[in-house]
C-alpha cells in the first residue's frame, strides 16, 4: 500500500516570508471557506508569530480574525495550527511563564488545533515548559527541530533533541528548514532515525524554497517516513516562501505516494482571492526580492523571511562604509558588494558564535555582529567592538545553550568586558507579569475579552496594544500605506508637502554629538533583539531613544526628549551621524 502524505497549507508564513502585514479579517473569513473547497488540505496554519503583532500595528485586533480564520476550517475537520517561538512565544524577546502557560488556554479557545513549538538554539529547557502547558489547554503540542548545516548540527544531535521532546510529551515532530539549506539527503536520514524510533509520532516537514534545495528534499523526507509537508499557493509560492501544492502534489503522486486530490476550480479562486490581496493593499509592502530565490543562502544560512530587512540595513551601512572608503582613496561598494561581504562575514562569525541555528532572533543577531563587524574593520578597529548586550546575551547563554563551542577569542573578550557565562535555565530569569496587566486593564477600564483574549494580548504584545488602543496605530498605518501608495504610483509630492506630512506636530530627536547609532531595546527579560523600533512605539519622558557611540569610545544614551509616539525613523542601526542631524520624529501626547 503506498505512503499516504497530507499537506498543510502555511498561510501566515507564506505572506511573513513575503512582506510585513496579513490579510485583514474580512479578508481570511473570504478565503478560509475556500481552502476547505480545495479538498486538499489536512491542516491551515493560522497564526502565530508575526501575526498578532502586525495585526496591531495595523490597527486591528487579531483575535477576531484568528476566531474568524479558524471557524470554518475547525467545522470542516481541517486542523489548525500556530507557530510558536517557545521562550519567546509570540514576540521576539522573552516571555514569563504565566503568560506564555495563558496562551495556550486562549489559542484553543479561539479554534487553533495545534501549536508548533520551537527555539532558536534547539534547547529542550525552552521546549519542554511550552509542551506541557499546550496538552494542559487541550493543544496538540508539535516538537520542533530548526535545520541548519554547519560541523556540530549532526544527526545524532537532532535525533537526540527529538527523543528528548517526545520525552517531554510531543505528540508530533516537525523538520522546521527556515532557510531551506537542510541538505536533502540528510533531511531523509533525519527522518529515518525519528520514525525508527518513534514509529507512532507524525513527522511534518516545513521547507523555504530560497537556496532551491525543497523539493528535493520533500521527497527524502517522504521516502523516509514523514506525514505531512508544508506547502504554499501562488501568487506567493515559491521564491524566500514555501513550494507551491500543486508542484508538490505532482511530484509525489508520480513518487507512488497516496496523495489528495485538488479542485483546481477552487484553486485557481484561492489564488485569485490571495491576488486581489496583495493588489488591495499588501503588495505595498511586499518586498520584490523575496519573490526570488537565491543560491547565496546556502553560504550564510540566512533565513529568506529576513533578506527584506537585511537589505534596508546594508543600504544604511553602505553609505557609512563607502564614505570611509573614499577618506582611504580605495573604491566605494556597490550593494551586490556588501552583500557578498555580509554573508561571507556571517559564515565567519556563525561558527565562533557557538553555531546558533539561524532563525529568530538568533539570526538577527549574528548578521547584526556581522554587518558591525564590517563597520568596525573598515574603520581599522578589529571585529567583535560593536555588540550590544541582546547579542551579548546569545553568546553567554542566558537565552539558552548554543550548539557549538564559542571562540576563545570571544570567552576572553567577555572575561576582560567583566561578561559572565551562565547555564542558567532562561525561563528562571523572568517574573510573572500578568497581575500588573490586569492591573493596567482594570485602571482604563478595558474589557479582558472572551476568554481573556484581550488580557493576553496586553501582556504578549504591550506596546503595540496600547497604540491599537488609542488608535495611534492605525493613524501611523493608514499614514505609511498611503506613502506606499505615492511611492508606487509615482506620485509628486513637493519638499514642502512631504514635510508637512511626515512632521507635522511632531519633535525632532537631534544628535547632540557625532557618532554611530546604535538601537538598544530591553524587554521584559535581559535579552531583547537590537533592532530598529517600529513606527508608532510609544515613549515616556526621560525614555532613551537610542545610543551613540561617539568618536571617542563612549556609549551616549540620547533621550526621547518629552516622549510622544514615533512617526518617523532618520538613521539606521550602525549609521554615522553628525552633531545636529535627525534621528527621527516623536509627535508629543498633547500634539
């Protein structure tokens, strides 16, 4: 009897690993009822990470869509499912363990079947917690192992991180391959070892199409024993995404394995309604790059969902760069340059850095330290100078223990910096948050929601609920999709125009001294992504904005002057500023 393989369709990932948004709830409650039409899916991933956040930041409340999402799909018998980033849940930096035991209970109230559980480092200290309390809500917890290439990323390492998941209580496993440069054949091995082992636990393969290696390797995985693959649908199949069904379906059916049919007549409704999407509004924020696949993933590791802002933070460092160059008389860098440069210095920082598995946040770390590093060299001062404490804390492990050894270079580095190494359970570091949310709740009279999604959606996202709440978050949207609009169009707006639109009521945050920028944010635990803040981020007074690192080594903490809400960002991480120039606009509570 042939191998019966199911597919599930990504579709959160499938617009997160092409632009910055996700269809509105109107617009998932038109579509759901068409994925069941097809026939073809046993499982529809509906949220997750990147999904309630910019859900937010568009001004709209993403429980409501997630009930909407699922209902039809839970009526149909199609499983559900989330992705879930373990310690980190649905963000990007730590989360206390009673909001994290809290999510679970909501997401299976709002109709998500499944929770895919993973972490960044593989560490089962991250895993484990997440397991228990997803079964404890009536979740099916999936365990996950993130793929990535490298010396100490063996096939006795992961088969070890799956027995100790199952151990641990996962129902399923899944191969989570975010960049797609899982070698083929040892993805099949992989499988082989867990099926062996676990003949009764489901294998679910999850591939990006970057590098080109995923079809390929769906077919390992298959001829070794997985269950069910991951599959995308144009338009947005394919490139930094996921292949498309109808590729996938093909290509196993003339395998020999039991594979469902497709109503291509819903088919070709989905793929039309998914169009009309990115024509309505999305596509403003698709970046063109991520509909191309690219064999320079396979060098770095880098994740395709990232290359988007990956490329706005090379476009900032290589002015900063190219000015440094001409101070030296050598040629400036072109953009192919640098980026060739980046990878080529994040294969050499990767393996120093103990060999995270680069998937977030731990990818953007590392290209972090690497863009920095080739900053700091062009400036003559070495690598390793300009890291801050979030990839500190990757390196030392207080968000867990990474893979490999890290380098002597930096245990030194860290010892003469007064840094100390922990094995600290991560988890442990954080204190429960929920009393202070419902506190924060009761004080402005919000309403904690059907099943206290709305408590929990405070206390996972606060930042981003508090502007949804005010409905500054919308205004800022509404604001940049309309910029979007001008730029695609063409549209001529004049200096004076532009100025008024982006300024208006709004304080610059001026450089009181030359340097580099650097972007610092801390969560609610010690280890928090550098990375930029969004528009519309809220800031008290007396709140830094940003640090400068001025010409004479000091790290300068430059404050977000009364406070107010961000309406426009001037300078990139790592870039060179002078005395006097904008970093960027903070529109005052009162404006």
């Amino acid at each position: 009897m042939a191998k019966k393989i199911q597919f599930s369709l990504v579709y959160r990932d499938m617009w997160q690993s092409s632009g910055k948004f996700q269809p509105r709830k109107d617009q998932l409650e038109r579509i759901a009822p068409v994925f069941v039409e097809m026939g073809c899916f046993a499982r529809v991933e509906t949220n997750g990470g990147a999904f309630e956040q910019v859900n937010l930041l568009a001004g709209d409340d993403p429980n409501p869509s997630v009930r909407a999402f699922c209902k039809p799909l839970n009526e149909a018998g199609i499983k559900t499912h989330m992705l879930d980033r373990g310690l980190n849940a649905l963000r990007m930096y730590p989360v206390p363990d009673d909001v994290r035991r809290m999510m679970y209970r909501v997401k299976k109230a709002q109709g998500v079947d499944i929770t895919r559980i993973f972490d960044g480092l593989n560490d089962i200290r991250n895993i484990a917690p997440a397991i228990k309390w997803a079964k404890e809500a009536g979740m099916i917890a999936q365990g996950t192992l993130c793929i990535t290439t490298s010396p100490v990323h063996t096939l006795e390492y992961y088969s070890k991180i799956a027995d100790e998941e199952v151990a641990a209580g996962a129902q399923e496993i899944c191969l989570k391959d975010m960049a797609g440069i899982g070698q083929p054949y040892f993805l099949g091995q992989l499988t082989k070892i867990i099926k062996t082992k676990h003949p009764d636990i489901l294998i679910e393969y999850h591939g990006h199409s970057g590098p080109g290696l995923s079809m390929a390797s769906i077919v390992e995985v298959c001829k070794n024993g997985a269950d069910i693959i991951d599959t995308a649908i144009e338009p947005l199949a394919w490139g930094k995404v996921h292949p498309d069904v109808i590729s996938v379906q093909s290509m196993l059916k003339h395998y020999g394995f039991d594979v469902p049919e497709i109503n291509m007549k819903a088919y070709m409704k989905a793929r039309a309604l998914t169009q009309e999407f990115i024509d309505d509004w999305l596509g403003y924020f698709i970046n063109p790059q991520n509909k191309l696949m690219s064999s320079l993933l396979l060098g770095c590791g880098l994740p395709g969902g990232m290359m988007g802002s990956m490329m706005a933070d090379l476009g900032g460092m290589r002015q900063t760069i190219n000015h440094l160059r001409a101070k030296k008389g050598e040629p400036e860098y072109s953009v192919d340059d640098l980026m060739v440069k980046l990878f080529d210095e994040v294969a050499y920082v990767w393996p120093r850095v103990g060999y995270p598995p680069l998937v977030t946040p731990f990818s953007q770390y590392t290209k972090n330290i690497a863009l920095m590093n080739l900053l700091t060299m062009e400036q003559g001062k070495g690598r390793f100078v300009m890291m801050d404490d979030n990839m500190w804390g990757m390196i030392l492990g207080k968000s867990g223990r990474v893979p490999g050894k890290v380098a002597p270079e930096l245990v030194e580095l860290a010892k003469k910096q007064g840094r100390e190494f922990t094995d600290v359970d991560p988890h442990t570091l954080l204190k429960d948050s929920l009393p202070e949310f419902r506190k924060e709740m009761d004080k402005n009279g919000w309403d904690y929601g059907q099943d206290d999604e709305e408590l929990f959606e405070l206390a996972m996202h606060p930042e981003q609920y508090r502007n949804y709440k005010s409905g500054q978050a919308k205004k800022n949207f509404l604001a940049d999709l309309q910029k979007a609009k001008d730029a695609r169009l063409g549209a001529k707006v004049s200096p004076e125009e532009a100025v008024a639109f982006k300024h208006a009521k709004a304080d610059p945050v001026v450089a009181p001294v030359r340097g580099q920028v650097f972007w610092e944010f801390q969560g609610d635990g010690e280890v928090a992504p550098a990375v930029e803040p969004y528009i519309g981020k809220s800031y008290e007074k007396g709140d830094v904005f940003c640090y400068l690192q001025t010409p004479w080594g000091e790290l300068e903490p430059i404050p977000a002057d009364l406070g107010g809400e961000l309406v426009e960002i001037n300078a990139h991480q790592g870039s060179k500023v002078r005395k006097g120039d904008v970093l960027g606009y903070i529109q005052r509570p009162e404006a």
